[in-house]
C-alpha cells in the first residue's frame, strides 16, 4: 500500500503539471474556450478532494471534466483539448473503484467523441491519427497503474486471510496441546491415586493381620508409585512449557532408575541421528517405555530388558524386549501394559501419529513391545 501510495502522488503531480504546462502554452482565443478549460481544470480538482469520501461524486466530475473538451476539440484552434481529454482518460482509466462494465465505455466514448469532433472541427486524418496514438498511449498507462492497485489490493486481501488462518490454526493447535496435556495430566493423577489407594488399603490389612513384612513392602511399593507418577506430571507439566528434555536422555534416565530399583540388567542402544521431537511424541514414548519397565518387572523379574531406539527419516521406532519367564513361555498374549492398558497407549499414539504393537517373537521366549511415530 505504501508503493501504491507513492505512485499514485507522482501520478496526480505528473498529471496536474501535464495540466499546467497544456494550458500555460494553449493559444486560444475564445472566451467560450477557455470557459471550459477552466471547468475541466474544476472538474479534475473536486476528483482529488472528493475521490476518498464520496467516490461517486468524484468520479461524475472527472467525468464532465473529460467530457467538456472531448465536445469542444472540433473548435479549438490548438490540441489543447486533446491533451486535457487524454490526460483526464488517464486518470479515469487508473482509478480502481470503477467496474470494466463502467471503465470501457466511458473511455471508448470519450475517444470516439474526441476524434469525431476533431473531424468535425476540419482535423486531417495525420491529425486525427495523432490524438488517437496520444489518448490510447495515456489511457493504456493509467490502465497499467489500475491493474497494479488491484493486484495490490487482493495481494493484501490474500495476506490478511492467510495471516487469520494462521493464527486460527495457530489457536487451535494451542488449544489441542492444552486440551492434550490436561488430559495427561488427568491420566498420571488417576492412575497414581488409584494405585496408591490400593497399596495403601493392603499395607492397612496387612498391619490388622500383622503382617508388619508385608505391610513394609506396599508402602514401598507405594512409595514407588508415587514418585513414578510425580515424574510423569513433571514430564507433562515439561511439555506444557516446552521444557522437555531430549527423548534419549529422558530415557537414559528412566532405564537408569529401573534398573537400580529393580536390580536388574536394562541396555538402552541408540541408533540413527538423535533431532529434537515435538513435546507431545517425547511425552508418549516416555510414559509407553516406563508403562513397558513396569510391566516387564512384574511378569518377568529379573529379566534381562532391551530398550532400542532408532531414528530413521521421518518416523521414530522404540522398542522393548524383555525375557519371557519359562513358566509363561506358552502365552500367546501378553499381559496388559499396566496402569492405562494396551487401548489407552494406542489412542495416545494415534492422537501423535504413532502405533503400538506387542506380543512374543518367533522363539516364543523375548516379549517385544514396538512403538513407531511419525516425527
């Protein structure tokens, strides 16, 4: 708008000045003549002070105003009138408010009127040929300027919508990130509460029994569940503030931990080239790998535990073997991923683009649980 702005300046000084140096050097005698030089020279000026707040009107006077020679070119003793005629089709043909259904016949009239009168007025066909190359010249360039402001006006229109339906997407994604972490969040609490409800009410009957062993043990065990799940708010918290830690060290961690609580052999390899994931897949992987440890420690404790993650080119593969214990090695199905189930951990994946797949290898004797996201 601005380039547009500055052209359309030096357009109106170009023209005013066309204007002046035209009538500065007319060699008219009539009264009558000037007469209408003055009026066009009116008309062209209440076009510039009336064109932004009442365009109709503006665009009647620049009309009269190139109407007025256009009728008096057959009695000018000059091309005065041609020139004030050519000057205002110039201006018309630029202004972008009217319609092609308006634009063309105005223009076309005012030239056929132009050379009509000027044959009239005893103008010699060089003459004519003159005025018609002058007015078509002036007329072609003010079209020239009209179809720059219109592109410029729709190239502006284009990126305003595109700037509003980037921040509506913008808006919904943030919406559905939240919407997403909240529901996390409302998971790890469910779920960690539950648990703790349970150990709790069994380490409380084991003390009736007096089972003080017994009772010792659940409130570990709760005591593990607690911290879990303060880990996994803190990761979806994390995400929330786009804090999340690089997928391979939250892992190193995780595998870290399990394996010094749980005393048992956990590897974790990386291959490809480790690159920042969005929150939300980071958070997904974590949690299934943590759900994957915990399920391996209660069905097969003591295992050995693989934990592989590979980065390849636009997905992101995880996956976690554990030994299958001799006494279960006929289980054609695994036991349930604890805590959120095998159906919770899918739909998670499938809100990131991710799948979840599980069950024992070929040997019957490894538990494999696969995890690919598209990132």
């Amino acid at each position: 708008m601005t380039r547009y702005a500055s052209a359309n300046v030096v357009m109106q000084i170009v023209g005013f000045g066309l204007l002046a140096g035209t009538l500065a050097t007319a060699r008219e005698g009539s009264l009558t003549l000037w007469v209408v030089y003055g009026a066009c020279c009116a008309g062209w000026f209440a076009f510039h002070f009336l064109v932004t707040a009442r365009p109709r009107r503006a665009g009647v006077a620049l009309l009269l105003s190139a109407l007025l020679p256009a009728v008096a070119a057959g009695w000018a003793q000059d091309s005065t009138a041609v020139i004030l005629v050519s000057v205002l089709l110039g201006r018309f043909a630029a202004w972008h408010r009217p319609r092609a259904a308006a634009l063309w016949p105005v223009l076309c009239g005012c030239l056929l009127l132009t050379l009509l009168t000027s044959a009239a007025g005893g103008a010699g066909p060089g003459d004519l040929a003159g005025y018609a190359v002058m007015m078509l010249l002036l007329t072609l360039l003010g079209l020239n300027q009209r179809q720059y402001r219109l592109r410029a006006d729709q190239a502006e229109r284009l990126l305003h919508q595109t700037t509003l339906m980037q921040q509506e997407q913008a808006q919904v994604a943030v919406l559905g990130e939240r919407a997403r972490i909240a529901r996390e969040i409302h998971d790890v609490l469910a779920h960690s509460l539950g648990a703790l409800t349970v150990q709790l009410k069994a380490a409380d009957a084991l003390l009736e029994g007096g089972d003080l062993d017994g009772a010792r043990a659940r409130v570990r065990r709760s005591g593990r569940l607690a911290d879990d799940g303060l880990a996994e708010a803190a990761a979806a918290v994390a995400a929330l503030r786009d804090e999340v830690i690089p997928l391979p060290d939250m892992l190193a961690a995780l595998v870290a931990d399990f394996g010094r609580d749980h005393r048992t052999d956990v590897r974790l390899t990386t291959t490809g080239t480790a690159r920042p994931l969005p929150s939300g897949p980071v958070v997904v992987l974590v949690r299934v790998t943590r759900e994957a440890l915990t399920n391996a420690a209660k069905h097969a404790p003591g295992g050995a535990v693989t934990v592989g993650l590979d980065y390849g080119a636009d997905r992101v593969r995880l996956e976690v073997r554990n030994d299958i214990p001799r006494a279960a090695a006929f289980v054609t199905a695994g036991p349930p991923v604890s805590g959120y189930g095998l159906t919770g951990m899918r739909e998670r994946l499938a809100l990131v683009g991710g799948t979840l797949h599980t069950g024992p290898d070929a040997s019957r004797r490894t538990w494999r649980l696969v995890v690919e996201v598209t990132a």
